[in-house]
C-alpha cells in the first residue's frame, strides 16, 4: 500500500476517535440544569406542554408512495448507468424492467 492512513480499517478507527473526542468535548458546551424540575428529562416541543399519550401516525398509506418512488428510480438508475451496444447490459435491463412491472403489479393489485 502506498499510503496506510487510507487504508479503510484505519481510516475508519481514526474518524471514530475524531468524532468521539469532538463528541466529548462539545458536551462541555452543553446546558445543564440542576434544578428540581427535572427540565434537561422532559421533550421539548417549542414551549409547549407534551401530554402523555402520543400520536402514532399510520404509515400504510404512504408505503406504496414510497415503494412505487424507489422501485422506478432505482431501475432508472441501473438502466441509465450501465454501458451501452452489449447483450449483456441489455438483458440485465430487459430483467430490471421485468421486475419494476412485477413489482407494480403486486404493489397496485386489488
């Protein structure tokens, strides 16, 4: 290797020391209260007074949106980037395609 410092063990062992020490040392800045009231341990919600009982949003609905968004994106991506007059690359698209209509065909039967 020409250079040890960017081998990806290191480099990453190095970036997780940097950010545990900026870590620790931004935690000095921190506000801390020392009262009884026990402020730094309750959500804070612009002021506002958070009741016990929480919202728990459905996400059923946005799920197809979501999956529909990432399927045509993802084979718009593999198509657009693989390389152009081989068989190869062709076939692999022509099984993209076919899985992104499997894939809508499943997401909008009823």
């Amino acid at each position: 290797m020409d250079n040890l410092w960017l081998a990806p063990p290191l480099a990453f062992i190095i970036v997780l020391i940097i950010s545990w020490l900026l870590s620790y040392l931004s935690s000095a800045l921190a506000y801390r209260h020392k009262g009884p009231t026990g402020a730094l341990t309750k959500a804070y919600a612009s002021g506002e007074e958070v009741k016990t009982h929480r919202v728990n949003p459905d996400y059923s609905q946005f799920f197809p949106f979501a999956f529909f968004f990432t399927l045509l994106h993802v084979v718009t991506l593999i198509i657009a980037t693989g390389p152009t007059r081989s068989w190869g690359s062709f076939l692999i698209a022509v099984i993209y395609i076919l899985g992104a209509l499997l894939g809508l065909l499943v997401l909008f039967r009823r």
